[in-house]
C-alpha cells in the first residue's frame, strides 16, 4: 500500500492560533529541515516555538493523541476559545482521503462521514504504536533501543503481533479440545445411528412378512373371483349357446306362424267367398220356390178356369191350355233349378273350404302357443345372460379392485427403506466427518506447538531482517566495523533464562559483544538513530505500507558537529534512496548542503506560523490563514 502524506491544516491547535496550512506535496524527497524561532519569548532561542507541535497535531488527528500522550484538555489553543480542529489530506495508492479530527466537540471524520478510530486504522494500514516507530520519531520519546529488554519484546511483538502465534496456539488448542468433544459426540451419534437401523431393520423385516403374507392372501383373493368369473363365464356360454338355440327356433316358429296367418288369411277369404256365393244362391233359391209356388198357385187355379192371375184378363179355351203349358213349363223350369240346389261342387268346396280353414286356425293356435313359448324360453334366457354378465362385471370389478388395493403395509417398507438409506448415508457422512475430524484433530494438535514454532521462526527472521536492516548503515553514521546484535533470551547469572528483546553492540575496541545499556553519549546516539529508523523499515514492510514521510524530532542530541554531519548526509542519502520527505527537526541551527529545504516555525505574541526560506525552499502555496507567511 503507497500511502502519501499531501496536506496537514491546523486550526487552533496548542501554539497554532487561526489556521496553519502544510503544503507537503509542494515539498520533494530528500531532507527537510525543521527549525524554530520564539519572537514571543526571545531568550528561549527555538525552544517553545512550535516545532514538534506540527507533528504532534498530524500525530492527534490520526490518532487522537500525541507522541507524548496528550489528548483532547491538553491540545487546546493557549489564547483564544477557539474549537481546535486539524485536518490531514492524504492518499493512499493514488486516492484521496481526507481525515478530519476537532475538539469540543469531540468529532472524527473521514471523507466528511463520521467515523470511529478503528475506521482510520484500517484505511492507513498501522496503529499508533506503529506510526510512532515508522512515520514520526516524537520529541523526547524513548527510540527502540531506550526500552527496556521486556519493554522492546513487548513493543516488538505488539507492532509485529507476534503474538498471534500464541493465540493461534491457543485457539488451536481450544479447537482441538472441541474438536475432540466433536468426535466423542460423533462417536456417540455413530452409535445410536447403528442402534436406529437395527430398528428399523426389525421393524422392516416385520414389515415384509406382514406384506407377504397380505400379498398371498389378495392372490389368493384375486384368484377365487378369476375361478368364479370363469364359472359364470361358462354358465354364460351355456345360456347364450341356448338362448341363440330359442332364437332359432323362435324364428322358425314365427316364421311358420307368419305363413300360417297368411294362409289362414288367404282361406278365410275364400271360404268367406264360398259362403257369399251360397248365400247368394239361397237367395235366388228362395225366390224362386216363392215364384214356383205362386206358379203352382196359378196353374191349380187356372186349371179351373177364370182370369189370368198374371194379367187379370179372362182366360178360355186354347189360350188357356198355352197359357198352362207356359206355366208348368216355367214352374218346371222352377223346380228343375230348386232341385239342383245346392250344387255339388259349391257345396264340396265349401266343406273343403271350412275343413281347411279349421286346419289352419287349429294350426295358427298351436304355433301362437309355441311362439309365446320360445318367447317365453328367449325372455327368461336373456334375463339369465344379464344376470351373468352383471354378476362377471361386478366379480370383475372386485378383482380389479383387488388387484388394485395398495399393499397397507408398502408405504411402511417404503419408510422403513427410506430412513434405513437415510441412516446408512448418515453413518457414511459420520464415519467420513470422525475421519476428517480426526485428520483435521491431528493437524490442529501440531499447529498447537507449530504455532509456537512458527512464532519463534518468524522472530527469528524479522530479528534477522532487523539485524541486517541496521548493520548495511552502521557505516553510514560513522560506526565503522561496528555491528549489533538482536537476540530474545539470555542466560542470567543464576542460570536462568531471562526473555526479552536484547541488543548487544560488537565494536571495534571490544572482541566480546557489549549490552546496549552499557553505551552512552554520540555513540549510543547513533546506535539508537540506527536502531529506530531500522526497526521503522522492518515494521512498514511487515506492515506492507511505503510512505512518502518521516519524522525526526531532535535526533541529534549528544551528537558532535561530525556527527550531525554525518547524520544529516546519511539521512538526506536515505530520504533519495526511498523517495521520501525526511523532516529533520531540531531546535540548533545546523548548516547543510543536503537540506532540499528548510522550514521555520515562528511564534510571536499571535501564536505560531510557519515561514519557508525563499532561499532554498521550494514553491510553496500561499496559506490561508493570516498568520501562515511563504
């Protein structure tokens, strides 16, 4: 993460009165030097000027405090009643933020939305502790090598959190411990999974007789209506082989008894017309016995002579005898044609007529007789095959049914299967989940102790990364064939193994290595220079950020004129080499060709201001504040 400091507003901040405006990005890498000047208080030379209060007010909007702790009661303006309030622009790889924190009221901000500290944290990439390492080496603040050994580990693994290896055991010591109750619960699940399908394996296996045995019997079942279907089946070929029989003979009779009405019909008529014709006859005959009677009559009483019964005229002599003669000739004529009635041929067709006639009604009754008898015969035939097809449809019906009833007790095999499946995958998953908790138990039981391991190798790297940070500058600062040595534990003098972050100087003059607490004055000073700004390089690359800032507050104390020269050469070659700004601040007036710039803080009865020297200063935007002079 490139992380730039490009702006920092101060309003109202301790010295600060009005606003007070740090253009950083108008400033280039290399060495900046930061001086003071106390116009209010002249006898104090560059003490109280306002200096570390720059930084200080950078420090407390990032973190709500200063290098040296103060917070909010103890930052606010010395004149006035002013709300303090500092603003900090910065980018972070290639984009803008801006941090705002003011006092009363107590408010942060990051890009106009109030935020809590945890936010700004994250987006900067490093705490407190770290930026007060890395990015701003505060004013009278103990450096890395000043801690005490415990104090240094403290410090050390606290910025580097080394102790998360520790609590990385811990939790997986703790995850082991879990996960071993898993695996007693498992084991426990495991057991009762294996009781659950020997259940369900009984209660299945009861299952299946009983649906075994309700199979035989809806067979069995089945099987006695195809038999009775069977048995109606042929009782209804029986009815219809007869009952097409009485049809037949049905038919025949009919047909006989059509041909008999017919013929009864047909003589009917004729005997009807036989009988007409006698009748007409009779007629004729009867009439004519009554006119052979009156014939009769006529002669007997013309044979004594007197009118004629006829004509009424008087009848004599031959008219008479030829008036009889016509007469018995006519009356013999009479009796001739009554004689022969009936005729002998009328009267035998006429009995033949009836003789036939009788046959055939005699016939006609006896075949209507039969007719209603085969009817009778066909009714009760048909009446007999609808009963059998109703009574297969409904034996039919009753197999189907049958057939279809579901087994009561395969919905129960069906559940019994189901959960049995169910369980035996159950058990597959257990006995897979025991064996991965148990891969996975044994893996966490090493990471128990490889966690410590681990934390012991990474101390062991970054101590090493460390030493050679510092040892590659020793030179640089004067310190040649000097070399230091990081170690975490030592032996005491009882015997003891005493941990703790140690530095031991090796020199020149000495062949055995010297604790660091033993050094003093310029030596010590830019062991302690070397030692912070080391430590600053390994926590920004274990912390992945690069910066384009660094603080030195007043690094030079006890250093000889050699050694700020020396100090200032080596840091304005480090701020070109990492691209960086380096303010350098110190309350002496120091004269180096190596400054890119130099910056001096003012302060007169209206508080502090900022002034750049036109000599060497680079093109710097006009503040806003009143009090802010380019």
């Amino acid at each position: 993460m490139k992380l730039e400091f490009q702006k920092l507003e101060i309003v109202d901040f301790k010295c600060f009165t009005g606003t007070t405006i740090l253009p950083l990005t108008n400033f280039q890498a290399g060495l900046h030097f930061l001086r003071g000047r106390n116009e209010f208080e002249p006898r104090l030379g560059s003490n109280g000027a306002g200096k570390s209060s720059v930084w200080d007010a950078l420090c407390w909007c990032l973190f709500g405090k200063t290098p040296g702790g103060l917070r909010n009661p103890d930052i606010k303006p010395r004149q006035g009643k002013a709300s303090t309030d500092v603003t900090c622009v910065l980018s972070i790889d290639g984009k803008t933020h801006t941090i705002q924190r003011t006092a009363n009221p107590n408010r942060l901000w990051l890009n106009k939305a109030e935020v809590g500290q945890e936010e700004v944290e994250k987006l900067i990439g490093f705490n407190f502790d770290v930026f007060t390492h890395t990015v701003l080496l505060g004013q009278g603040q103990p450096l890395f090598f000043d801690l005490p050994p415990k104090t240094k580990m403290e410090l050390f693994a606290t910025v580097l959190d080394l102790e998360r290896w520790e609590r990385r055991a811990a939790v997986a010591n703790t995850k082991a411990s879990d996960l071993d109750d898993q695996e007693r619960s498992l084991q426990s699940e495991l057991a009762s999974n294996l009781s659950s399908q020997e259940e369900v394996d009984i209660s299945s296996k009861e299952a299946k007789a009983r649906s075994v045995k309700w199979e035989k019997e809806q067979q069995d079942r089945v099987n006695s209506y195809e038999i009775e279907i069977q048995q109606h089946r042929q009782r209804l070929k029986q009815a219809q082989s007869s009952f097409d029989k009485a049809g037949a003979a049905y038919d025949v009779v009919v047909h006989t008894l059509d041909e008999l009405r017919a013929l009864t019909k047909k003589t009917t008529k004729y005997y009807s017309d036989l009988r007409s014709d006698y009748a007409i006859g009779e007629a004729s005959i009867k009439i004519s016995r009554s006119t052979l009677n009156t014939l009769q009559k006529q002669i007997s009483e013309l044979g004594q002579g007197g009118t004629c019964p006829t004509c009424g005229q008087s009848v004599k002599g031959t008219d008479l005898a030829k008036h009889q003669r016509e007469l018995f000739k006519e009356a013999s004529a009479l009796t001739k044609e009554i004689n022969a009635w009936p005729p002998a041929e009328l009267t035998n067709d006429l009995g033949q007529a009836k003789v036939l006639l009788e046959d055939c009604e005699r016939k006609e009754r006896e075949y209507s007789a039969k007719e209603r008898e085969e009817r009778s015969v066909i009714e009760t035939l048909t009446q007999t095959i609808a009963d059998l097809k109703g009574s297969m449809a409904g034996l039919k019906a009753s197999s189907n049914d049958r057939a279809r009833e579901a087994n009561p007790f395969a919905a129960q095999l069906q559940t019994h299967a189901k959960r049995l499946n169910e369980l035996k995958a159950d058990e597959a998953d257990i006995k897979e989940e025991i064996i991965k908790l148990t891969r996975l138990m044994e893996r966490t039981k090493f990471w128990v102790k490889g966690f410590k391991d681990v934390r012991l190798y990474v101390i062991d790297e970054v101590l090493s990364e460390l030493e050679l940070t510092t040892n590659a500058v020793l030179e640089e600062v004067g310190l040649v064939g000097w070399k230091v040595a990081y170690a975490i534990e030592k032996e005491t003098k009882s015997g003891t193994i005493q941990r703790g972050l140690n530095v031991a100087i090796h020199s020149p003059t000495n062949k055995t290595p010297v604790r660091w607490e033993s050094w003093s004055g310029g030596e010590s000073q830019r062991l302690r220079i070397i030692g912070a700004l080391a430590l600053s390089e390994v926590l920004l690359n274990h912390a992945g950020v690069e910066t384009n800032l660094e603080i030195l507050d007043e690094p030079t104390q006890h250093l000889s004129a050699e050694g700020v020269r020396d100090c200032c050469d080596f840091l304005a070659a480090r701020a070109k080499q990492l691209g960086r700004q380096c303010w350098y601040v110190d309350h002496q007036s120091v004269e180096s060709a190596r400054f890119a710039s130099v910056v001096t803080v003012v302060k007169d009865k209206r508080g502090a201001r900022i002034e750049y020297d036109c000599g060497n200063a680079p093109t710097v935007q006009k503040a806003s504040a009143n009090n802010t002079k380019t």
